[in-house]
C-alpha cells in the first residue's frame, strides 16, 4: 500500500487524476473501473481540464461504473448514471457504448448481477479501479457484514450511508433503500486500485480500514492484501495516523 499525503481536497484530486492519466497514456484502451459521489468530482474535473487541453484521449477507454441506486433510470438526475454523464462522460470524448453502469431499473436481481459480473469478464478485467470511501468502511457500495460479497449484487444501504447521500435528494426519506454493486472480488481482482479519500469525517475510517483487522465490517480493510492499492488522501483524512 501506497499512502500520497496532500495538502487538501484540490491537491487530492490533482494527484489521483494524475495516476488516472498515466494510466490513459500508457494504455490507451484502457478499462477504468469509476465511482461516484463527491469524493472524485475534483479528480474527473481535472482529467476533463487535461482532456480539452489536448492532454488526453478517452476515445478508446471502457468505463466499469460501481454502482447505481435499485429504482432510478438512466435520466433521473439523482442516478449515477445522470451523475457520470454529467460530471465525467459528456465533457470528454469517451464512447457511449464504452460505458457500463448497472441498469437500477432491472429488477430481476439475480439476472442484473449476472449480467453485470459477465461484462467485466468479458473485458477481461479492470486495469485501474478509482474508489471513494465511506464513513463506515463501505466501498462501492459494500456495507459492512459478516461476509465479502464476491460478485455484483444488490445490497440494502445503511443508514448512515443514506444519510451521506441525501445531499443529492431533498431529504434522507428519498434515498433508495437498495442499490446494486460491483463485489469485492471484482474490485480486489482489478490490476491497480486508487482511492481518494479527504476531510476529518473519513479520518476514522482510514485508521480501521488500512492500520486495523482485515474484516467484512471494515469492507476496504481488504484492500490491505491487493498488491497495487494507493491511497491519495488530504492531512485531514490521514489526521489519526
């Protein structure tokens, strides 16, 4: 594990944007495995600031989203799909039929996920994966349990999760209950893995994700076994180390 300290959130997402670009450089067809929240909207406002300078090229890359909330279609403006369209993919020359996101109004539950797991294997897995991370631990949107989920699946949110979210919705009561989410396997299987993490709030998840015990209630604690995993995070966030 690799920890890049910054100075604040702007330098975060400079730095994280900085591997991601490396990584579309290096290998043009690239397969980015992409989350939401706010946690990477600096790091796709950089990369969109490279790519009109004529620094980058999507036009070959493949995005794998994490996630997507059960009931909300493609257009509703508080799905993640809305979200990377609008915070990411339409800024830059990325294809369309490149993208994939889990399809929140499927709800055959055990058809979606398959579906989804057999994407990801057809493209033959993630070459870097970008994550945020809860307050509890969660990635993705892998809340804490007794066990790691392997493959996609749909998970019931948390409370608290739903609490972290419902600054995109007019109150808390409007959060999905249920969303479908990439599995640990997929995101541990990815070749490199880079999570941006900033302010006092994710402090204490840090501490018992990466300097406490590999356990399903601390879902990113897994990250301590995969052999390419940088964590790009502010002082605020590495406070309590």
């Amino acid at each position: 594990m690799r920890i890049i300290r910054t100075r604040d959130y702007e330098h975060m997402s400079r730095q994280a944007a900085n591997i991601i670009s490396a990584q579309v450089i290096l290998k043009p067809t690239s397969v980015l495995g992409l989350a939401t929240g706010s946690s990477p909207i600096g790091t796709y406002q950089q990369l969109i600031d490279w790519y009109k300078k004529g620094d980058l090229d999507f036009s070959k890359v493949t995005a794998v989203n994490l996630d997507e909330y059960v009931g909300l279609g493609r257009s509703h403006p508080q799905s993640y799909a809305y979200f990377m369209n609008y915070n990411f993919f339409d800024h830059v020359n990325i294809q369309a039929y490149r993208t994939n996101i889990p399809n929140g109004m499927n709800y055959d539950v055990e058809a979606e996920c398959s579906r989804y797991d057999q994407v990801i294997r057809d493209l033959g897995g993630i070459d870097l994966q970008l994550l945020g991370l809860g307050v509890n631990g969660h990635i993705g949107f892998n809340e804490p349990d007794e066990v790691f989920a392997k493959g996609t699946h749909r998970v019931t949110l948390s409370q608290s999760t739903k609490e972290a979210n419902q600054r995109f919705f007019n109150n808390v009561d409007e959060v999905p209950d249920h969303a479908y989410t990439m599995g640990i396997f997929d995101i541990i299987q990815a070749k490199r893995v880079v999570m941006v993490a900033s302010g006092e709030n994710k402090a204490q998840a840090i501490k018992d994700a990466f300097f406490g015990p590999i356990t399903p209630k601390v879902p990113a604690s897994i990250l301590q076994f995969h052999r390419d995993f940088t964590l790009v995070a502010d002082d605020a966030a590495l406070s309590l180390l």
